[in-house]
C-alpha cells in the first residue's frame, strides 16, 4: 500500500460521509435516493472489484444480490409472520429469527461460498465465453427463485423484511465497500489481476495464476455485492423476483461502465451520474407540464437515457468518463507510488543463481498436421549462455513456448535439475526459475514500468515480503537502466525502452533460467552492442543461464558460448560459435542449396 | 418410443432455431469479437413486420421473405449508426454498446407498438399437423426443419465458394491480415451483419409461426440461449454454433419431456447448469473456434 492508496481512500470517505450529512439533515426523498444510491454504489464496487481488474464484464452479479436479498430476508423476518407467508418453509429456515448483523453475516459467508463454486467454472473461461456463463448464472438464479416458492414465494412480491436500512447503515456499508475495492485494487490480488487484464499471457509467463486470481477477486466481489442485496432487501421491505433481473442489471452496468470500470473513482462517478440523470428521467416518465403542454407518458424513459448515456461514453471515450485515472492521480499526480514505510532504496547484494540445469528431450510440438518441433533436445546450465538460431519458421519461438509452459508439448519430456516438469502450466514455471520476455512486447501496458516489474517481483508473495521484492524492482529496474522511468506508463515508452522492460520483468522473477526472444529486434547497432554488453552483465552478477534467439547473428556469435542451429523443426547443428558457422548444412539451410555452393566456393578459394 | 422420437422432432425443431440464432451471433463474434446483445431484436423486428403484412392483407408466402429483408436492412442500420462508432474497441466496449442498442430498441417498441403483445396473422395451414401413423408433426414443424437445413447448406456454400464468403471466414482468422491482403473491412462488416441479420429473421419468422404472436422482449431470451449455445459450441466457431444450437435444443426438449413434475419448474436453470458443466469438461467448447490458443507470442 502507498501513501496514494490512503489519500484516495480517504477521499472517497470525506465525499461519502458529506453526502450522508446532508441528505440526513434534508430528509425527506433526498434521504431515500441517497439510500438507494449508496446501495447501488455498493453493488457497483463490487461489480468493479471482479470486472474493473480483470476486464471481464459480468451480468452475474445481479444473482447474488437476489440470493442475499431474499435469504436475509428469510433470517430476520420474525417467525409468526413466516408461518403465514410461507408456510412451507423448511425449519431451519422458518424458526431462523437473526439480528440484523448476523442475518447479513451469515448471508455474505453463504452468497461467498456459492460464488466459490461458481467462480471455478467460470474463472475457466476467458473474456467473452466468462461472459455469457455469468449471463447464464443470472438467468439460473432467476429461475431457481421463482421455482423455490416455499422459501421465495415465486414470482410474487416477497415481503415482511424488515426496513432497517436507514442512511447511517447504507452510509457505513458504502464507505466500507469502497474502501474495500480501493485497497483490493491497489493490493497484489489487483496488480496481478490487472496484469492478467492487460496481457493474460505475458502475465502466466511472469508467475501469475491468472484462474486463481479471477477466482479470488469473483468472490471478494459477490461478498460486497451481497451486501449490496442485503441492504436492498431490508430498505424496500417488499420486493419480486424482476428486482435481480436484466432491467437493473442494466443499470449497475451502465453505472459501472460510464464512468470507467477500470477505477473505484469511475465506479463512484457513474454511480453518481446515473442516480441523478435516473432521478431526472424519472420525473418526465410519468409526463410532465411544460409550459403549459402535457408531455405524453412514455415507458421506460429511464431506460433510454441510461441507453444513450452508454453509447455517448462508449463512442467518445470507451474507457469511460475517468478511463484508467483514480481522482487522485487526476489531481495530484506528482504523488509517486511510493512505499509508506521506510525507504527501500537499499539493493540487496545480487543473489547468484544456483547451480542447475534445464533440459528438453525429444520435445515434439504439432499443430494438427504441420510438425512445428520434431524430437528437438537441448540443455541450458546455469551461467551459460545458448544461442538458439535457424531461418524464419524453423520453431525457435515455438520450442520457447514449449519450454515456458504456455504450449502443451505433443510428446517428448522437459527437466528441471533431474525434476520431470513435463506439463507444467506457466505460472509455475515462473516460480520454479524459468522466465522469458517475448518476442512481440507483451507488456501490462496499462501499468507503469515499475508496476510491470512488480509483477513478477511479487511472485512468491506473501513468502517474499512487500518491502524486498521493492528491493528486487529497485534492482532489475538498475540493471535494465529504467530507474529514471520508473513511473511512466509502459505503452508510452520508446521501443528500445520497452524491450529493456521485458528484460527487467523477467528479471524480477529471479530466473535461473532466462528465455530472450529477439531481443535485439529494431535495434541499430550501437543499440545492439549496448545490449550485448548488458546481457553479459547479468550472467556475471546473476549466474542464471539464458537461452537466447535472435536473427542478429554478429550478437549471437559474440555473446554465446554455444549455439543451437534449428531448421524445419529439427537441430540440423549444435556446437561452439565458430563450428556452427562454418557447417555447411547450416549455410544450406540459410541460403538455399544454391546459395550454400556460392559460400563453399567462396571459403575454398 | 413414439413420445421419444416426437420430442426428437421437436428437439431438432427448436435446436435449429437456435442454431440459425447462434450461428448470427458466431459470425459477427469471429470477425468482430463483438457479442451482439441486439440481436434479438433483429428477430423482433422480423416480427412486427410480418404482424403488419399480416393487417395489411400481404400473403405470408410474400411476408416471410419481405419481414427477412427488413431484418438485414435494420441489422445493415445498426451496424452503421451504433456499433461502426466503437468497431476496434474492447470486447467489454462492444458488448456495452450492444446491450445499450438492445435496451433502446426495446423500449421504442413499447412506446412506437405495444408494450402488449401482439397477434399475428397466419396462414392456417401452419397451425394442422401431418400424421404418420401415432406421430403427428406440426407443419410449422417440418418448415422449421426444412428451412433450418437449407439455410445451414446455404450459408456453408456461400462462405466456401464466393469471394465474400471467404473473405470473411480469413476475416473471422485474421482481420488484420485479411485487411492487409486488400480486403476492405467495411464490406467484409457490412456482409457479416447482412447475413446475421438475414439469420435473426429467419428465425424470427420460424418463432413467431409457431407461436402466433409478437412482443417487445420476444426476441430477448431466445438470443440469450444462442449465447449459451455459441460458447457451448465454442465462441466463434460457426460449426460450434451450430452444434451448440442442436444441443441446448435436445437439452431442453428432453427435459421437459422427462423431468419428474416437481423438478419443472427448474427446467431452464437446469438446462443451462448441464450447459456450464458441459463448459467445465471443455472449456473452449464442443468444436474450439480455429484461432483458440493460437495466439501469437
């Protein structure tokens, strides 16, 4: 946490608690929009905590807030009453008679678990196919609650809750939700959920378990969004099944969206926008006098303002009112992400890798009939450094992504110190030593350099504390000459600069392995020797081993020890710099047959 | 046995209307990454028009044909005043915008219709039945299943053999290389929106024959359920789609034929829990769309 977090934070509970003051000192249906209001932003912060850092819009959540609703409603309704509306309530539930702290408890645990369940289907699927399954999660809920009508009585109003939502509850819920979402943000769950938004592979690569972070972030979201429900249930007293349906699912989506999801700031501005501007609209549905003309009464004005807000936002700005930005870096954004405790400035002494050695055998990789990899081996000890060349399509970056885990080899086995580490997804790879950059830049590319470093720094989080994978940023972010940009967003930085980031990311995951995929593409010269000469650098002060491929064959030649030539899928060569050079079926392979016999004239005469 | 191979027929029937839906929704997923929540009202649309040929006295064998042609001209509409805007944004942006369109629409029918449904004039012959032997089959039936399979024969040589058709199957693999080989992404759009709009009203005209009546939301659930499909299949996949169709079809008539009575009112949640347990076995799907896992590091 930094000293951002808090002041934002802060920010957002002097907005709410003012708010609060003067609707209370107003009364009247000041007091109940405001109520209304703070329940939305609840459900909205909620919604954000999942969708906001992972990107992945969700029509679920509205499900949980109906479970919520109606479960607390059961809890705290008094038992004479539920003999009579629903008398065939299952006991538990009919003798169930709860204070207003437990019912909501109680609720929150059960609406938390059922989410659990929930989440592992569809922490599975990625973007749009999530999606739907949370679409297809709403219209479930709906139908299990009109056909429970023993406990929900169906389609019909459900009612005898309680109203014990006043302004002062609402009020201490929504200050508590959306100091929750702030934190959780700004949290490691939030960075690396955000890093999995921006780039879901590259953050696999960098150690992140994206499916348990998705999964983590859905259910922290349904707790909130419950609360949402229980507050909502004991404000209206009575309510029906169409409550937790597609008409105000729309509109907390619509809240969510407008003002941008990315932020807990945009959750609250849109909140704010769409209460009033549905307040506003509210007022004509029914017709209005202007000026003495009747307006006719129209349907659902509501939700065609709400409608062309959207559309407005999405067309002018699709990130949202805010887009990326919470107030606070808005307004005060020389504020530094700094840590709040003591400086981390001290970089520890750079740790060598341990000995170790990773090596691949007869790994074969076939994308339906075209064999990209066919019963390739190769080793990579600690400290050395292996170059991995051969003509385009010949599977030097397929054999990468075999290696790292992010493809699923055909057949064929890899190792790690002896250790069989055949079929082992990504992420742990990461935390088992092997870490890579790519070849097209896949960097978090909403985040600032020091946060994409992080990232991976944060790894073995909470094993590794906060303060020393600073430490470990502090000290791949020297190593890459990146300190000076530390906080500049990474999409904004030069070419050079953002391949130099690529290298400091994997760094921070302390690899004992290191995989560089061109590195040195769109590089000039001066550019490329520069490099040479910090890769060097980090074999000395690191040790960790580096499997490089690059078409720069100068660099290659210089920088390795050995070199791994493959063409077609196969390794048609394998030995020092120089032999490789000079065989002929590595010359073949480049120039063609013709081309070959030029060269082997050339070198004879 | 009879009751089973009746419920089969009904299954392939509903199945195919959901095909043809998810099948839209596939093709404007595969080339746009859009999820289009105002497809069904592509298939409202189809409705009301089919309602006012049917007051205005239009034989249905013209109607049909001239409600389908309204639904690509709206689809054609739609794509150029909503959704061109937001073309190369997010799929959360798209999926936004979209809903936002659905939601508009519908409330322009409340107020611009009814918010009421509505009849619709049929043919008489749509509503007999064939028999053969204890099996009576519906003729909107045997339409239905007739139309589905030409349109799917249709479609599949369309996107085979024109230049357009596999224009936009490069597109739905790569846009940016299919741009890059000299196609233009206006047609290739606009041609994917012509034929989802031209599936949403056939099967607006196949739902609204067997059921005699139009209203604002009418098209709003089934597209819900070609969602549903379309992932079940495999997002993007247009085999998938089809497949995906076929199955919530079978899934949901068999359910209703055979879940004891205290279960039915369950019926949808359960379908559609088979449908996200059949996603936990396969994940991307009953056939995987072409470029799943395929992306470019």
């Amino acid at each position: 946490m930094t000293a951002r977090t808090w002041i934002g934070t802060g920010g957002y509970v002097f907005f709410l608690v003012a708010a609060a003051v003067i609707a209370a000192s107003i009364g009247g249906s000041i007091e109940r929009t405001l109520i209304v209001f703070f329940i939305s932003l609840i459900a909205v912060l909620g919604m954000g905590v999942y969708s906001g850092n992972s990107g992945i819009l969700s029509f679920g959540h509205l499900a949980f807030m109906g479970i919520a609703a109606y479960l607390s409603g059961i809890l705290t309704m008094p038992v004479a009453m539920k003999k009579v509306t629903l008398a065939n309530a299952p006991d538990f539930l009919a003798n169930a008679h709860l204070n207003f702290f437990s019912a909501t408890v109680v609720t929150v645990i059960f609406v938390m678990l059922v989410a659990l369940v929930v989440g592992i289907v569809i922490s599975r699927l990625d973007g749009s196919s999530a999606t739907i399954a949370t679409l297809g999660l709403l219209v479930i809920v709906h139908g299990v609650i009109i056909g429970a009508r023993d406990i929900t009585r169906g389609s019909q109003s459900f009612f005898g809750v309680p109203r014990w939502t006043d302004i002062t509850v609402a009020a201490g819920c929504a200050v508590l939700a959306i100091v929750i979402a702030r934190l959780f943000k700004d949290s490691v769950f939030g960075l690396k959920l955000r890093a999995s938004r921006d780039d879901q592979l590259a953050a696999g690569a960098m150690g992140v378990n994206v499916r348990m972070q998705r999964l983590i972030s859905w259910v922290i979201s349904a707790g909130l969004v419950a609360i949402a429900g229980v507050l909502l249930g004991h404000f209206l007293g009575a309510f029906s099944v169409k409550k937790f349906y597609f008409v105000d699912t729309f509109a907390l989506l619509a809240m969510l969206i407008v003002g941008g999801m990315a932020t807990v700031s945009g959750a609250l501005a849109g909140a704010v926008l769409i209460t009033l501007v549905s307040e506003l609209l509210r007022r004509i549905e029914g017709g209005i006098d202007v000026f003495g003309f009747q307006t006719p009464t129209l349907f659902g004005t509501t939700q065609i303002g709400i409608g062309l807000i959207i559309l407005l936002v999405m067309y002018k700005k699709a990130g949202g009112l805010l887009d990326r930005l919470e107030w606070d870096e808005i307004l005060l954004p020389r504020l530094a992400g700094r840590q709040t405790g003591p400086a981390a400035s001290v970089v520890e002494a750079p740790v060598v890798a341990l000995e170790g050695t990773l090596e691949a055998r007869e790994i074969t990789k076939a994308f339906d009939g075209l064999v990209a990899l066919d019963k390739v081996s190769l080793s990579l000890k600690s400290g050395e450094i292996v170059g991995l060349i051969g003509p385009n399509g010949s599977g030097k970056t397929t054999l990468l992504n075999v290696l790292s885990g992010m493809l699923p080899e055909t057949s064929g086995k890899s190792f790690i110190d002896g250790a069989d580490v055949t079929g082992t997804p990504a992420y742990r790879l990461g935390g088992m030593g092997v870490s890579r950059t790519f070849q097209n830049i896949r960097l978090f590319s909403s985040m600032s350099v020091r946060q994409n470093v992080s990232v991976s720094a944060l790894d073995k989080w909470p094993l590794t504390k906060g303060r020393a994978a600073g430490a470990i940023v502090d000290l791949a972010l020297q190593t890459m000459k990146l300190t000076e940009v530390s906080e500049v967003q990474a999409s904004t930085l030069s070419y050079g600069d953002q391949r130099r980031v690529e290298v400091a990311r994997a760094l921070a995951l302390n690899p004992r392995f290191l995989f560089l995929d061109e590195p040195a593409a769109g590089m000039n010269r001066e550019e490329t020797d520069a490099l040479l000469e910090d890769l060097k650098g980090l074999r000395e002060r690191f040790g960790m081993g580096i499997l490089i491929v690059d078409h720069d064959l100068p660099l290659i030649m210089k920088l390795c020890d050995r070199v791994v030539v493959l063409n077609e899928g196969h390794v048609i060569a394998e030995g020092a710099p120089q032999s490789v050079q000079k065989d002929p079926q590595v010359i073949e392979a480049y120039l063609g047959k013709k081309g070959s016999r030029q060269v082997a004239e050339i070198l004879t005469e | 046995m009879d009751v089973f191979i009746q419920q089969s027929i009904n299954a392939v029937s509903l199945g195919g209307t959901y095909a043809l839906l998810a099948l839209g929704l596939a093709i404007i997923f595969s080339i746009m990454g859009m999820i289009n929540f105002a497809h069904g009202e592509l298939m409202t649309i189809t409705g009301y028009a089919l309602m006012y040929c049917g007051l205005v006295g239009l034989p249905f064998v013209i109607a049909a044909p001239f409600a389908i042609l309204i639904a690509v001209v709206a689809a054609l509409l739609m794509e150029r005043i909503a959704f061109r805007p937001v073309r190369n944004s997010s799929g959360a942006t798209l999926l936004v915008t979209s809903f936002a369109v659905a939601v508009i629409l519908q409330t322009l029918f409340q107020n611009l219709v009814s918010p009421r449904s509505q009849a619709v004039i049929l043919p008489d012959m749509l509503a007999q039945s064939v028999h053969f032997g204890s099996l009576s089959i519906g003729i909107n039936q045997i339409l239905s299943i007739t139309i589905t399979l030409v349109i799917l024969v249709l479609l599949n040589w369309f996107l085979r053999h024109t230049i357009l058709g596999m224009a936009m199957r490069a597109a739905a693999e790569d846009f940016s290389i299919t741009r890059l080989m000299g196609v233009r992404a206006n047609a290739v759009i606009a041609g994917a929106f012509a034929i989802s709009g031209a599936l949403a009203g056939v099967a607006g005209v196949l739902w609204v024959a067997q059921r005699a009546s139009v209203d604002p939301l009418m098209g709003f659930i089934p597209v819900l359920k070609a969602f549903i499909a379309a992932i079940l299949g495999g997002l993007g996949s247009l085999t998938g789609a089809v497949a995906g169709g076929f199955a919530l079809g079978f899934i949901e008539i068999y359910l209703a034929a055979y879940l004891p009575d205290h279960i039915q009112p369950y019926r949808e949640a359960l379908a559609l829990g088979i449908v996200i347990f059949l996603l936990l076995l396969r994940p991307n799907g009953l056939v995987p769309a072409f470029n799943v896992g395929r992306e470019k590091v």
